[in-house]
C-alpha cells in the first residue's frame, strides 16, 4: 500500500491493484501494479450510486494527484461521480516496469486497466499533456463506454511545417535529455515553475514525491522520448490515428485551458477546436500549462456535467439537464423577421441613382478628403476582394483577423470577408499592446490584416495567421514582415479572376449564401473590468443590429454619418450611409479636435455624428480653433450620438451650444448589445428635473439613460443585502436595484472560447446579463448604478457608486469622481477618489476642505463617505479614456488607508 498523506487527498481514495497486461512490450500475462486514487467504495460505503465515471489521466510529469480536486467534487452526494485517477505505468506510484512504453502501448495499458477495474460506462475520460492524447485514444477505442470528453491543455497534432515548443526541443536534445528528465528532476522543476500563482511548498513537494532518485524518473524521460517530433517517429502513426479518430468523435466535450501555456500554446487549442467543433471551451487568462492547480477547474467540470445531463450520465441520469443551447433569444421561426445580410442593399446602391455618389471616405489631417470610393466602387473593390480572398484560402468559419484603422481598405476588407462567410476579428488598439495581444493570440485567426505597424506587432509578438499587408510591401520588407500578399494584390488578382470569368460566361460567380446563424464577428470589449472578453455575433445579430440602429435613430440610406467610433464606421455601408472617418487616432478618443469633426462634417454635409464622451471632452476644449466654416458646418448637424461610458448634462450642454441644430443623444449599450436604451439631452434634463423635484418615484441615484429601444427588452434583477443578484426573479418596479438584463435580436451569441463566462451571463433563458446594476423609475426610464463589481456593501448599506459619482462631480473643483469600498465584504469603508481642476501633483489623502466638500456632495445622494483621498489623474479605460477602473482605485486605497506609500494608482 501507498501511505497516502498529501494534502488535499482522502487516504481512503488511494489504491493499488495489480493489472494483467497485455501490451507487446511486456512477456504474456505478466502482472502490472497500478497505483490510483478512486473515490468509488467511499460511494459505496455512504450508500451513493454514482452518474457515471470520470477516468482522469495525467501526462508528464505528474501523477493522479494532479486530479485530486475532481475526486473530492465527485465525493459530493449532490452529484455522485466515481472518479478514477490513474497513476500510469513508470510514472507516480505505479509500477517502474524497466520497459519503454510508447504512446500505442500506454493507450493499451489503459485499457487493460479499466478492463481490470470493470468500467462499463457511461465513462468521461478527463486528460492533461499527454494525457490528454492517451485518454483520446482510449476514448476512441471504447466508444460504447464514453458518453464525454474533458481536455486540459493537450495535443494531439503538430504541424510538420514549424518546430516542437522550445521548451521540448531543449528537454528532447542528446546533450540535455537524459540529465535533464532522469539524472536530475530539473524537468519536474521546470513544469512545476509554471504554475500561476506558485504552487504552495507542500503541494510542490507531494507533486515531486514520486519521483525520487534517478531509477524512479526513466518514465519521465522516457515520455519525453516518445514525442513524435516528425513522422519517421515510431509513435507517429499513433497519434496521427487520435488526432483524426477526434473528428468522428460526436460525444459532448469540454476543454478547459491556460493560455500562457509555453508548451501547449493556443495554436495547439485550435487544432483541438477544429476537430471537435461542437466542444465547449473555457480559456482562463492568466493560466498556464498546470492549468488545474492554477484555477479551479473541478467546478466547471461538474457544472458542464450538470448541462448535459443525460447525454453524459445515461438516460436515467438524476442529473436535472439545463438548456444547452447558447442563443440567448428564444423565437419561433415565425417570430423572427425576414433576414437581409448586413451587405444586402450595398449592390442595390451600386446600381441605383446614386451609384456614383460618395459611399465612404477618410480624411487627411489638413481637412481634405484623402480617399473615398462611390458606391459602384465600393460594391466592385468588395466584389475584387472576395474573390482575391476567396482564391487565397479564406472562406465559411476562416478567422480574419483585422487590424486596419477605419476607412476604405478596413470597409472593403470587412464586408469581402463577411460575404465569404468568414468570421472577423476587430480587436483594436484601444486594448493596448497586452490587451491586444492577449485578444489576437485567444482568437486564433488564420489570416491576419494588418498595416505596417501591426504586422510588426505580429512579428514580435508571435500572433498567429498568414499575414496580409494593406499596400503593396517591397520584397524586404515583406520578409521581414513575414507577409505573404497584400490586399492590393488580392484585389487585382481578384479582379483578373472575375473578369477572366464574364468573358467566359457572361455572369458572376454568385457567393455562397451565409447561414445566418453561423458565427460572424468577435468583437472584444474595452477591458476596464478584467482580460478583454471576445464576444461572438452571428450573421443574423450584426444585421439586427443595423435594423435597431436604422430604426431607432432614423439612419437610413441617404444619410450622411461622420462616425469617430470604429463599430458605426462600419455599420455605415450596411445603413446605406455616405459615411467619412474623421483624421484622429479612433483607438484614442480624445485626438478627435474640434477642427477635425468639423472637416469631415463639411466634407460629406454630414448630418449625423458619432463620437464617444471623450472625444466630445476634447471637441469641447480645442473649439476655439474653429473657423468661421468650421461653427457653419457644426450648426447644420442634425443628429449627435455619443456611448460608450455615461455623457455628463454639462458636457452635453456645451456640446449643444456648438450643434445648435442636432438632437443629442446618449445610447447606452456595451459590446454585446449595442444599443440597448436611448435618451436625448431634453429627456435628461426632465429626468434630472424628476429626480431633483421628486416627483417621479424611483428618478435619481445614477445615470439616466432613456427607455430600450426598437426591439428590446429590459429587466433587473434585486439586489441582496451582500451586493449580489441572486436567482432568476427579474423585475421593472420603479426603485428596486438589480443587475440589468437584456433581451434583444441583436444581443451577442456567445462569450468566444469563454464558457463559464457565457453560461453565467445567459443562466436566464432568452436573457443577457450585463453584469451593470441599475433601477427603473415610475416613468419607464432606466437609470445605471454602476458594474456589480463594483458595488460596495458597508455596515447596513449596499452602495451604487454612480449616483455619488456624479453629485460629487458637480463640485467646481472635481473632474472626474469614483466610489470604491476598502475592507472585507459587508464592513466596507466607502472611499471617494477624486481627479481635481487643476491636478494634484501627487496621489493622497485630500485637504480637509476639499474632503468636506465631497463628504456633503456625496451625503446628498444618499452615501456616507468614510474617506477622501486625490489622484492627478483616474485610471481609465484605454479605448474609451472615460471608464474609471475602480477595483484598481481599491487596491490602491486600501494600501493608502493602511499608511503605505500612495504612489500611482
């Protein structure tokens, strides 16, 4: 027996057992000792009859341990499961057998286990490293048994074009392997180093525990040994009969993964998706290779079992299956309207009256317009394009990933793809270098299109995807680049194409017709609340979006859109929109000058713009420079729209004296579901009017932003008194804050490769959480809190920040305000934290009269202010320079309050 005294494990699940093998290494009928944990006669013992069994397998260097927290979860009377982890042969506490076992054999040596141990199904095969590819083959060659698949950063395919990870390559070398992986236990330190966060010392050493002494560690180098790095590899064949046996695997699957892996990177997680496509997929950023000791993976394991329920536990399951699907809107076909392509009216305007009219233009920085194309040109130059693409691989479920600013190349590029049936990915510079790269890298695009600075990105950074320049590159520096072609070059060979084809012909090649609910887009958020998330849109919701937009807005084709915000930049075509992208850098608001906007609105004689708070801040501020043609130009304005973070009165009122003509309105909405209420400057100032007079019950106490609008729905649900919104009661009383709900035809599909994520924002059929917390007044207006995050829940109080926020903000000497709590949950002390006019030179507590000024502001919405401390200026959100990160801001009150040194927050 093994003394089983690690922490974390039930002595009673430790087990050993000898095993007939019948592997060809071995001499006939010779027995084998395993060694496993099985919680499977504690079931037992209690008088529980297990679902089913979860057949857990590590790869190298570690043993069942690793699994230890799947075992526990399965002991739960809750949901029942027999896990077994097996320490496999050579490796942990099984037997050293003094043979080299390859990859065919350690799959038949599970199998002979599992034989041994009378496993008749329904069976969830669960693997990490090469345990991963090991449980797949035996997945594979057990098919009545298994009823799931579970992976954790694994691989079963390399392309024979690009080396093994470094890390492989170094443990693989003569000079190096042997030391490296059985002389010495620098392999095992090695992997045990990328845990995230460090393990602790007695994990660490329970994880090292087996492999003692040179003769207890030939398995790890023997494993090592047995990567097929190319295919005259004897376990070549092997894994290529898993890697292909997976695409005929039609079981539910789940794969659980640390991005920062530098062995098992995303490119490896790709590949998996490719050949199990209806897999559901966790990415936890800032994981890595250990990715169940870096987070709690046991959790999702038995909530996806939960999910699936029957499919997974058998037909008398007493698992209560939920929905799987993952579309958030519930209609019947009769209940959705007739679908029309975002592209659709794109030909129609190409042919029209107006086909030579200007459909979309940019700007130069001396007010002149540098490019624009006419509506014939543009439906032709997209036409080009797709079929260059087309002809250079792209096509239905191809990932394009699209690092072009807005204006003609991006809108030309954007619309081929979408016609192609490819899925774009828009991840801008607005997220920052890390945040972009995490985006790119999680995406896994297999083309990427990029100008100069963006494909030096890539080079550096190693973002995947074929990479296509906007121009034409010289030979040089497209080597350097690592570009294969250009757009240009796509375009004339696309064009070539098309006319080769009309001269044998006579007609087009038509583009196949798109599902509408095939995948789209990812868009990402800004990330001001955590990782950049991708959001998925299908075909169908980007066009409901356009009708939301058209309808609610009353843009339509003939309308001329100065657009300063990438999304309506290129929703400006699918309008039927003459649409121009003023001269500012669109991935930072605040470079869009009075000037500017003014150019491109006299360009076009736009009647509509689109500019987010801070670019509308920094309008406000550089309007002095503006000529006497540039006001003329700003009067004759008829629609503003500003989103992306709450627009104060104020601004909205300067704003007002520069487009005396245009309605301003402040739609709010975020990435998955844009827009989702509206509300003009008049309608806010009879809000704020309601809530100073209080005569509409429930107006005050945040931001109000309007009524839903065309086609959308909107529901809280209450909070609890530990600031959290429990259970599925969702309510629109006048004053009852709650986390805000959604339900929209162009509400997101899914949260990209982030199930948990997903599955908690859509856990109320036909409903999106937004995760922001808000209130309805007795006149049907939405009024916004702030993020659930956010909430701070002090002695007897749960507190919104916004409200505060903003009564704060009315101070002559404040300029931007954040409430935050500092302390354990349900005693927090409420902080305020203040940007000031002018700034302070140096973050800290505030002068007595100024923290008595904010105490009073924020008594006056109801928030007793514990603390008041100054910042020269609020950490913000990179895109749109306006969102304030308040858990930041607590991190560093709290270090501040507990007399450490301010610095930066």
């Amino acid at each position: 027996m093994v003394a089983a005294n690690w922490p974390g494990v039930d002595p009673e699940w430790s087990r050993t057992l000898r095993v007939r093998s019948t592997s060809e290494v071995d001499a006939p009928g010779v027995l084998r000792r395993w060694h496993v944990l099985d919680n499977g006669a504690q079931l037992s013992r209690r008088g529980l009859t297990p679902i089913g069994t979860l057949l857990c397998v590590h790869g190298n260097p570690t043993w069942s341990y690793l699994w230890r927290t799947l075992v526990r979860a399965g002991s739960d009377p809750a949901h029942p499961w027999r896990v077994v982890a097996v320490d496999q042969l050579d490796m942990g506490y099984s037997e050293r057998t003094g043979t080299f076992r390859r990859l065919a054999d350690r799959i038949n040596d599970l199998g002979d286990l599992t034989d041994a141990l009378g496993l008749e199904g329904p069976v969830v095969t669960v693997g990490h490293d090469w345990g991963g590819v090991i449980s797949s083959g035996w997945a594979l060659e057990h098919p009545q048994q298994v009823t799931a698949v579970v992976l954790t950063n694994t691989a079963v395919h390399h392309p024979s074009d690009s080396p093994l990870p470094a890390a492989l390559r170094l443990a693989l070398h003569p000079a190096v392997h042997r030391w490296g992986t059985t002389t010495s236990d620098a392999f095992l330190r090695v992997t045990h180093s990328l845990a995230n966060p460090p393990l602790p010392a007695d994990v660490g050493k329970a994880f090292m525990a087996p492999y003692r002494g040179a003769a207890r560690r030939t398995g790890v180098g023997n494993f090592v040994a047995d990567i097929p790095a190319d295919p005259s590899h004897p376990s070549f064949p092997a894994l290529t009969r898993v890697a292909e046996g997976l695409r005929g695997l039609k079981v539910p699957a789940l794969m659980l993964w640390g991005p920062t892996d530098p062995i098992f990177s995303d490119r490896y997680l790709k590949d998996l998706i490719a050949r199990l496509p209806h897999a559901d997929v966790h990415r936890f950023e800032g994981a890595g290779h250990l990715v169940g000791e870096d987070r709690d993976i046991a959790t999702p394991v038995f909530d996806w079992l939960a999910v699936h329920g029957a499919k997974i536990g058998g037909d008398d399951s007493p698992v209560a299956a939920a929905p799987a699907s993952r579309h958030l809107i519930q209609d019947t076909e009769e209940e959705k309207p007739a679908f029309r392509p975002l592209w659709d009216s794109l030909s129609e305007l190409a042919a029209g009256p107006a086909k030579e009219d200007i459909a979309v233009a940019e700007m130069a920085s001396d007010g002149s317009v540098s490019h624009s194309l006419s509506w014939q040109q543009l439906d032709r130059n997209i036409l080009d394009m797709a079929e260059g693409l087309r002809e250079s691989g792209v096509g239905h479920g191809t990932r394009v990933s699209l690092m072009v600013p807005p204006g003609t190349d991006l809108t030309v590029a954007l619309y081929a793809c979408l016609k192609l049936g490819a899925v774009v990915v828009v991840a801008d510079a607005g997220l920052g270098t890390k945040g972009m790269s995490r985006a790119v890298k999680g995406a896994t695009a297999d083309f990427l299109i990029g100008i100069d600075k963006a494909l030096a990105a890539a080079s550096v950074l190693g973002w995947p995807g074929q990479r296509i320049s906007v121009k034409d590159l010289p030979a040089a520096r497209r080597r350097i680049l690592g570009v294969e072609t250009s757009l240009a070059a796509l375009a004339r060979n696309g064009a070539t194409i098309r006319d080769a084809r009309r001269l044998r012909n006579g007609d087009e090649l038509p583009m196949d017709s798109v599902d509408p609910s095939a995948p789209a887009a990812v868009l990402f958020t800004s990330g001001s609340t955590g990782p950049a998330k991708g959001v998925l849109y299908t075909h169908r919701q980007l066009a409901a979006m356009r009708d939301t937009v058209a309808a609610t807005f009353g843009i339509h084709s003939g309308s001329r859109l100065v657009a300063g915000f990438a999304p309506f930049a290129l929703l400006g075509p699918a309008l039927g929109a003459v649409s121009v992208t003023p001269a500012m850098d669109v991935t930072a608001p605040r470079t869009l000058t009075a000037g500017a906007l003014a150019d491109a609105v006299a360009a076009i004689e736009a009647s509509v713009v689109f500019a987010s708070p801070a670019a509308l801040r920094n309008v406000i501020d550089t309007r002095g420079d503006l000529s006497r043609t540039g006001l003329i130009a700003l009067e004759n304005v008829e629609l503003l729209l500003s989103a992306g973070a709450p627009v104060p009165e104020p601004l909205l009122a300067q704003v007002q004296q520069l487009m005396p003509g245009a309605s301003l309105h402040t739609p709010y909405g975020m990435t998955e579901a844009l827009p989702v209420t509206d509300i003009s400057l008049e309608d806010i100032r009879a809000a704020d009017a309601d809530a100073d007079a209080g005569t509409i019950a429930g107006a005050g106490n945040g931001v109000c932003v309007g009524k839903p609008v065309h086609g959308a729905r909107v529901a809280v649900i209450p909070l609890a008194a530990n600031g959290t919104a429990p259970g599925p009661n969702r309510v629109t009383d006048a004053g009852v804050t709650g986390e805000i709900l959604i339900s929209a035809p162009h509400v997101k599909e899914a949260y990209d490769r982030l199930w948990l994520t997903q599955r908690e924002s859509a856990s109320l059929a036909g409903w999106h959480r937004t995760g922001d917390v808000g209130h309805f007044d007795a006149a049907g207006r939405l009024w916004v809190e702030g993020r659930l995050s956010h909430v701070v829940t002090a002695p007897g109080a749960v507190v919104t920040p916004v409200g505060a926020e903003q009564s704060i903000e009315r101070l002559d000497r404040v300029r931007m305000a954040a409430i935050t709590g500092v302390g354990p949950s349900g005693t927090q002390a409420v902080v305020a934290v203040v940007e000031t006019v002018p700034p302070v030179p140096k973050a800290g507590p505030a002068d007595p009269q100024l923290a008595g000024h904010v105490r009073r502001a924020a008594s006056q919405a109801g928030v007793e202010v514990n603390a008041v401390l100054v910042v020269p200026t609020q950490p913000t959100d990179i895109r749109h320079n306006a969102k304030i990160d308040r858990t930041r801001l607590a991190r560093w009150a709290s270090q501040v309050l507990a007399g450490g040194r301010p610095g930066k927050p």
